[in-house]
C-alpha cells in the first residue's frame, strides 16, 4: 500500500474535514481530472485516486475503518484491492466509457448511490461545431449561405432499429432488457454492493438482431450528405455562434441527434473597424480643410454620407456619426455609432505661389501674437534692454 496516496491528502483536506468539505473538494477535483474535461498525461489517473478517496471518505462507515486501520481495512485476504470490497470504485476498470459526467455528481442533487446510467435508455448525440469565414460586409449585412454536411441519419428501413423486421428483435438473454449486467461482493464487515457493468451480449441495448436491415447493414442509420441553408444574422460578430438543431451526431439507442454549432469567423475589412456595434474609420485631411472647415463625403457600412467638419479641426480630433453602426443583434431596432478619426496631413512640396500665402499667413500670426502680447511679457522685455 506504500504507493498509495494519503485519501486525505488526494482530496486536499486535513482528518477532521467536514462532510461538506469532502463534498466539495471532491466535486472541484473531479471536474478538474475527468477525462471528458482534461486529456492531460496523468488526468485520468488522478481522477480515479479522486474517485477512490471519495467513496471512503463520503461513507461514515468506511470512513472510520479507514480512520482506524489506514488501506489495510479493505485489503481482502492479503491481496491489494483498494476498496474493492465496498465496490465503490472498483467498478470503473480503467475504463470511462458508461460513465456519465453528470451523474458523477448526482448524489447532491438527491440522486441515488449508483454512479452508472442506464446505458440502453435513448441518449441525444453529441453536438458538433464548424467554423465558416465571411466577409466583413456579411456580417454587417446578414446572409443566406449553404452548408455540405456529412451526417448520420435514421435508416428509413427499420426506422432506426437495425432489424429487417420487428420479429428480427429480441430481449437480450443475458441482461434480460436491462443493457447491464449486475455483479454482487461481499466485504469483510459482511456488506453487500453491487455493481453493474454494460451488458457485453447486446453492448447495451438491451436487445439483439437476429436479421438485419439490408439497407443499412443493422446499423440503424445510413450516413448522408445534405445541403443545409444557414442563415447568417444581420450584425453577427467574429467568434459568435449559430445553432442549427438536429443536424449534429447521431444519438444513441433511439435518441434524437445532437446540434450544429456554426461559429462565424469573420474576416477583417481594410477601411472600417469594429468594436461591439461601434465603428471606427481613419480619413485623412489637408490643413486647409481642416483649419476652414468643411463637408466631406464619409464612407459607411451603409454607403457615403454627407459630413460637417469644423472649423480648427485638430489632428486626432475623433467625430461621431450617429446610428451609422452596426445593427444589434439582440435588438434590431438598435444600431453602433461610426466614429471618424481625422488625421491632418501637411504638404510635402509646395509651389512659390502656396509658400508666399503661408508666410503671409505666418506674418499675420505673429502681429496677432504681439498685440496679444500681456503687459508682464513688455515689461520683461523692456527690462532686458
């Protein structure tokens, strides 16, 4: 037993922990380790180890065996079984596959003491996800585009049973229907614990065929390619998903198919910006425009429109035109603003004629300069001669 790991310290907790401490512990560990959650080298082992301190240390009875006589309270007849003898974990074998994530933690929610579902029941498919590139006026705009998807589908046949024929379907004879089969060990305190296991006859469905459905070889489903019409929204942004149902995979046993999850990538646009609804464009302007005063034709998502600028506009100085954003995808009623970030060139080359009516200019600024000039700077001035 010098291998194993203190039960305490794998739930990361001192002897006197509480039974909502246990609780807790375990429920924030196993989500870390479950294999469903994490594939990290190891995870799957330290979940186990999880699993196992848990059992003990849930269960005021194997709890205070184990308080008192350490691993060696459930060590049967010398050989190394862990808890085995209570069946808690002995169960899993390594193996994950009939393990529901949700059921790990159905004991507190008032579920039961079994950890194993039922594994013939119905169970909904898995949902998948694709990634689709648009433009960026596509996503401002909305549009319809169509998707190739390979999917399972319901064989038409058998309407999903595998069987050529409804006599073909029988009750399996070694789990009775059940899909599990249930295995009874007796501890050394006299306890008896059962565990089930998935029934190997009939893989868990609780039935076999004894004819299959030519048309799709028993499998209860015939894989197709099919055209999906997918609407893009109009305002959709990158990252964002759209749900189309029923075409995800297949389900398990009768159970419906899972969703597809369709997550826009949205490619970037060389005038606009967006942030949120907002959007954000650079103009460039001559420092004539923008000391004068103007009206510009400004892009938009939505085409040009006519814009204001004022006068002794700044370099930087950032405009706003209202509602010329991108429409809300939760309320279309509501749209971004488009902000305009005006950038104030100065010429690099200049004829004579423009360089005469700058220097005038210089020479009227520095004559609005001196009479502006307040009676402390004269006074220096007359002080220094």
């Amino acid at each position: 037993m010098a291998s194993k790991r203190d039960y305490y310290e794998t739930l990361e907790l001192t002897k006197g922990a509480s039974a909502d401490q246990i609780k807790a512990n375990y429920r924030k560990l196993a989500k870390k380790y479950h294999p469903d959650l994490n594939k990290e080298p190891g995870a799957e082992e330290k979940f186990k180890e999880v699993q196992e301190a848990y059992d003990v240390l849930s269960d005021d009875q194997k709890r205070a065996a184990y308080d008192q006589y350490g691993f060696a309270a459930f060590d049967q007849n010398g050989n190394q079984q862990g808890a085995g003898g209570f069946g808690g974990f002995g169960g899993f074998n390594g193996s994950f596959q009939d393990v529901d994530l949700g059921d790990i933690f159905s004991s507190f929610f008032g579920g039961g003491t079994s950890r194993r579902r039922q594994s013939n029941g119905p169970q909904r498919g898995n949902d998948r996800l694709l990634n689709v590139k648009i433009n960026f006026m596509d996503a401002i705009k909305g549009k319809k585009i169509e998707l190739n998807v390979t999917m399972d589908e319901t064989c038409t046949s058998c309407n999903g049973s595998g069987a050529k024929s409804p006599n073909d379907i029988k009750t399996c004879s070694q789990c009775h229907g059940t899909g599990y089969q249930t295995k009874r060990m007796q501890s050394i305190f006299g306890m008896i614990q059962e565990t089930q296991t998935t029934c190997t006859a009939c893989g868990g469905n609780g039935k076999t065929i004894t004819n299959r459905c030519p048309n799709c070889a028993g499998k209860g489903f015939i894989r197709t390619k099919k055209t999906v019409d997918v609407n893009i929204p109009a305002g959709i942004n990158n990252g964002q998903q759209i749900r189309v149902a029923g075409k995800g995979e297949r389900g398990i046993n009768g159970g419906p198919n899972g969703d597809l999850y369709i997550e826009v990538v949205v490619e970037k646009d060389k005038l606009f910006r967006r942030e949120g609804n907002d959007i954000h464009i650079d103009i460039d302007m001559n420092m004539v425009d923008a000391a004068l005063g103007c009206i510009i034709d400004v892009p938009t998502v939505y085409g040009s429109v006519e814009m204001k600028i004022p006068e002794g506009s700044q370099n930087g100085q950032i405009l706003k035109l209202k509602g010329k954003g991108v429409k809300d995808i939760r309320n279309p009623q509501l749209f971004g603003d488009q902000y305009v970030h005006i950038t104030v060139s100065t010429p690099t080359k200049m004829t004579q004629e423009q360089r005469d009516l700058l220097q005038k200019f210089q020479a009227i600024e520095e004559e609005k300069k001196g009479k502006n000039e307040s009676f402390f700077d004269k006074l220096k001035k007359k002080m220094k001669k």
